[in-house]
C-alpha cells in the first residue's frame, strides 16, 4: 500500500470515512465519538497504510516529553478502544494488525474521497414529524416517583463507589500496589530501541543501554543482568516472560532513544516479566551535554519504585555532576560500542576512540577506564599482542583512579593489570575487593576475581563459586560459561567441567577457548580420541608451531612418547625463526618426564612475564614438576602462595 498524501483530508475504508485534517470519524454520515488517543491512533495508522508504527512513535506522537502515565498500559486501552468502535478483533484483524512488542500496522483498504460528497452527507437532515402519532404524557405522579427513586439511589451509588475507591486505594498502597505485588529483586535491561532513523546513531543508543546498566547495577539488594547477555535481545520478537525465564529475572526494563541534533529524548519502563505487566514509565528529554543526568535519573526512579535504598556513595554516583563535553562523551560512547565487539579490529578503533574523547577532556575518568579496558582485551584476543598493551592499560586506570576513585570498573581493570606487570597479588586483591564494593553487580569484576585471583591462589572451589556469580549476571556470556569449565578442571572436578564446556559449543560452536579447555579436560581424563578431535580443530586459533606443541603434550601423554619427540624436534627448528609460546612446550616435556628441558621454558616463561605463570599451583599438567625444588622456588618468584 502507498504512503497517503499529506494534501489528502478525506480517506475511506468499509463504510468509514476518515477526516484526516479534524480527526472526525463518520460512518453512514453520522460521526462517531471516540476519544482522542483512539482518533490519532487511527490518523497515523492510516497516513501509513501496510507499514509498521512503532509503540514507541504512538506513545510519542500522544504523550509529551515529561508526562508520566504508564504509556503501555494507556496505549493498550486506546488500541482497544479504537477496535471496539470499528468492530475490529486484535485475533482476526480487518484493520490494525498486532506485531507483538513491535507495534501496529493498518491492514485494510483505503481510498482516497473527494470532499464534497462527504461534506454533503454530514448535513443534519431535517426531522420528519409524524403527526398521526399522538404525544406521549407523563403524569405528574410517575415523574415524581421517578425523581423519588433518583434521590434514593443515587446516595447509595455514590457511597458504594465511596466505599470501593477507599477499599481499592488502601489495598494497592498498603501492598504496594500493582507493583510490588511480587518484590522485583533482578533486572534485565533490553537494548534501548534507536527510534532517531538514522542506523549510524545505533552505537548512541547502545551507549546509553550500557549507561543505564550501569547506573543500575550500583543498587543495592538487585541483580542486574551484564550487558553482555541482554545485548542479545536486540530486535528480538521473543516476549518478556521468554526472555524472562531465559535470563532468570523477574523484572525488565526496556525502552527507547530519540536524538534530534543537540536534544535527545529517553523513554523506559520498568515491567513485571514473570506477568507482562507494565508497572511505571517515564519519559526524559535533555540536551546532549545532560544526557548522563537523564538516564541516571531514571535508575534513581526506578530504585524508588521497587523502593530500592540508595546508600550515600551510590547517590553521589548517579548524581554525575560533573559535566563531559558532548563531543568526548559521543566519541566514550563510539569507544564502548567498538570495546564490545571483542576482536582485534574492534578494540583498536576503541583504543583510538577514547583516546579521543580523553583529547577532549582530559580529566574523562570513565574515558581512561574504557582504554584501560580496551588494551587488556587487545592483550588477550589479539595474535600477537602489542607489547606495551599491558603497561598502557595500567596507567589508563591508575589515571581513572585518580580522577575519580569511585569507579568500580577501573578498580576491576587496574586488578587485573597489576599482577601481569608486577606479580603484585595483595595490591590485586584489594581493588578487586573494592570494584565489587562499589558495584556488586559488575560481572567482569566477580568473572575476573574468581578467575585472576581466586584461582590462581589455589582456592579453586571458591574460584567456581564467584565464576557462578558472574554467570548469574551474565548467563548467556561464552567466556564466562567457558571460564567455569576450566576452573573445574583446575578443581580436579572433570566430570563437571566436561559438560559444562560441552554445554557452551551447544549454543556457539565456534567458540575457540571452549574447544581447547575441553581438549584439556579430555586429555585429563584419559579420553584421548575425543582430546585429539578436539586439538584438531584448535589449528586456526593456536597458529602451527603452539598446536605443534599442544600435538607432542598430548602424544606423550597418550603413551606415544616417540612420536611426541619427533614433533617437538619439529618446533624446536620453528623456534628459531619463529616465536613458540612456553607453555605448551613446558606441559609436552613434563609428560616426557624431561624436567630439565621443561623449566628451560618455564624461566623462558617467566622471564617474558606471560600471564601462564599466574597459573603454576592449579595446572594439572604441571603436577609432574610439582616436587622438584626449582618449581617451588619459580612459584616464589611469582609472588604467589606455596
């Protein structure tokens, strides 16, 4: 169907006409009386005949920025208004069709009518007065038995409805209402929609979801799901209690982003998953330069609304009064969307892009956390790693720190960085604990503690616990699910960790880390047929001469020790042109039993400071080495427990 002209006053569809310059709606000539919300609803579905109007645009179009109604909840009423007054069923449309979460669109025929017949048709025609039909005569006596009953009743009705308003009144507010019938104690907030047209400001308004998330994820006494998984609902058609159960949370927060040069519009809800039962919604319009204000203003709303306690330091924090030049927080926000692409290309453009903003302004706190973060991602996923990666990323975040002290993820980031620069375990430990302080809710900062730390302590049951944590916060992250399975095995708890691993290549099977760890756990556990399957697949990812190594590890430890020497000799010749991570070549000569050749590697190891020596009290494969002096004093060296 075509657009309708905007010059067009009247359109016709059944036996309706439609003013579309008055909003009238006649049908027959008579005009049928239908409320506003309804009569506009019609206009703008008919002024785009077959295509989608967005609840969002509807919600817009009737309510002003800084009304606060439940939009969805009033929307839906007029909807079903508009259906009762055309006959329409939202099961069997003839005119609005349903699109679930989406919105609606105009099904039926319209035509284009000239104005004079329907001018004509809306003259009042003249009444025609039979006059052999008597006039009808009420006696005195009925009409004051009328008013009689009037004067009784109506003080009985007025009570009643009296009484039924107090009743309903006092039941909600002393329940805490529709609301909080069902305390709301963990929270998705699904990627706020870009209703702006324009697919370039998409990185906008997934900047301000992770703005929310984060604002969010600082109360108290709510689990906050990490960006991470809920950024996966993007544009889905699932509804909320799916989404709901899939992401284990009994409240969700959705919404919408609307950028017109310098002023932006924000609208979210807050809605009752399990029910999909809309509870409160608002609308925020600000300028650019106040954006943060807006959307820390609504975590602080809906904290009230699920009568959340805000403490002193989390008040100071979604106060943001400190202002950011438009200009960098636009580059912070293109920063954050290219960090959360987690590939080499990404984190470069990130790296660029905070650097930017921090131009800028150079004293953007969250701008240095952002690079910070982004060169220890470009340490771990690119192929070769820049070799100032991690002392960049270090004095990133000790600038954060020092710009504000209160950011949990610069505390998480500095933890990170320190011992791989310094072995500084107990400094770790502290801004761990900090981060985790300052935003129980941060899943980076619970996966990293339990990962970086915990286990590397040798506290590997208490690592799988925190792991679990951070999998509650981000249930649909790989990393995470894969970070559990090896920390099992580090647990010496293979059973488990197999089909936890197993369980990640279900729902991506490309996921290179899973397939090493459970190439790992398989080799531990004497399955070698299914470990070599899986190294086999390792290839690509670990490059020739490491998947050489991981190859004479795993001969060796199968019993075909001659053969794993012949491939070592193999890497031992690409070492001399080429670079050979130590690690592999350490656990292939420990199941030789050649202790001496394996702690030539592990001083190579450790003289490059790579992040493999944080693991020497958990790895299994190094439990051969394990009586000998020389790895209890590498294990010294490293700063870490004996």
């Amino acid at each position: 169907m075509e657009v309708i002209p905007q010059n067009t006053k009247f359109v016709r569809f059944a036996d309706y006409t439609l003013d579309l310059q008055t909003a009238e709606l006649i049908r027959n000539g008579e005009k049928i009386t239908l409320q506003d919300q309804s009569l506009h609803i019609l206009t703008a579905l008919i002024e785009s005949p077959g295509q989608l109007v967005t609840r969002e645009q509807l919600i817009e179009k009737l309510w002003p920025a800084g009304t606060y109604v439940d939009f969805d909840q009033s929307l839906n009423k007029a909807i079903a208004r508009l259906r009762e007054a055309l006959g329409d069923h939202a099961e069997h449309p003839r005119f609005v069709e349903t699109l679930p979460r989406r919105g609606y669109r105009w099904i039926g025929k319209v035509e284009r009518v000239d104005p004079e017949p329907v001018l004509a048709a809306r003259e009042p025609a003249v009444p025609v007065v039979n006059q052999s039909v008597p006039p009808v005569v009420i006696a005195p006596k009925t009409v004051w038995r009328k008013q009689r009953i009037s004067l009784i009743l109506f003080p009985l009705l007025l009570g009643f409805t009296l009484v039924l308003g107090w009743w309903t009144y006092h039941r909600l507010n002393s329940s805490g209402g529709i609301a909080t019938s069902l305390p709301i104690r963990s929270l998705a907030v699904l990627p706020l929609a870009n209703l702006s047209g324009d697919r370039e400001q998409d990185y906008f308004a997934e900047g301000l979801t992770d703005e929310l998330i984060t604002d969010l994820a600082m109360l108290s006494n709510v689990r906050v799901i990490s960006r991470t998984s809920a950024i996966q609902y993007s544009g889905t058609r699932k509804s909320v209690p799916q989404i709901a159960r899939e992401l284990q949370v009994d409240g969700i927060v959705e919404g919408s982003v609307t950028r017109s040069g310098d002023r932006v519009r924000i609208r979210v809800q807050l809605i009752d998953a399990p029910h999909d039962r809309h509870i409160w919604a608002a609308a925020y319009e600000r300028d650019l330069k106040d954006v943060t204000d807006a959307e820390a203003t609504a975590a602080r709303d809906i904290a009230n609304e699920l009568r959340l306690e805000i403490t002193g330091p989390q008040q100071a924090r979604l106060t943001k009064a400190r202002p950011v030049p438009p200009e960098a927080y636009e580059l912070y926000l293109k920063g954050r969307y290219f960090w959360n692409k987690r590939d080499e290309s990404g984190l470069n453009k990130a790296i660029d892009y905070f650097q930017q903003a921090i131009a800028i302004d150079p004293n953007y706190a969250e701008a240095y956390a952002g690079l910070s973060d982004a060169h220890i991602l470009l340490f771990a996923y690119a192929p070769v790693p820049p070799a100032m990666s991690l002392q960049n990323a270090k004095a990133a975040a000790e600038r954060a720190l020092y710009l504000d002290n209160s950011l949990a993820e610069a505390h998480a980031s500095l933890a990170m960085v320190i011992p791989l620069v310094s072995w500084n375990w107990e400094e770790s430990r502290k801004h761990y604990e900090r981060a985790l302080e300052l935003n129980p809710n941060y899943a980076t900062a619970r996966h990293w503690y339990g990962d970086a730390y915990l286990g590397l302590m040798g506290r590997a049951h208490e690592a799988v616990e925190e792991i679990r944590k951070a999998q509650a916060l981000d249930p649909l992250s790989a990393i995470i699910a894969t970070d559990l399975g090896k920390n099992l095995i580090f647990a010496r708890r293979y059973d488990e960790a197999i089909p936890q691993l197993e369980k990640v290549l279900e729902l991506d099977p490309n996921f290179g880390l899973a397939h090493y760890w459970l190439y790992y756990a398989y080799t531990e556990k004497r399955k070698y047929t299914d470990a070599f399957a899986e190294l086999v697949k390792l290839e690509p990812m670990l490059g020739h001469p490491r998947f050489l190594a991981e190859k004479a590890f795993l001969m060796a430890r199968s019993g075909d020790r001659t053969q794993a020497r012949k491939v070592l000799t193999e890497v031992l010749q690409i070492s001399r042109t080429e670079y050979v991570n130590p690690a592999a070549m350490v656990y292939a000569y420990s199941a030789l039993g050649e202790n001496d050749q394996a702690f030539v590697w592990l001083e190579k190891a450790y003289d490059e400071h790579l992040p493999f020596m944080g693991s020497l009290k958990i790895v299994p494969a190094l439990d051969p080495l394990r009586s000998d002096p020389r790895f209890s004093d590498l294990v010294r060296r490293v700063g870490l427990p004996l």
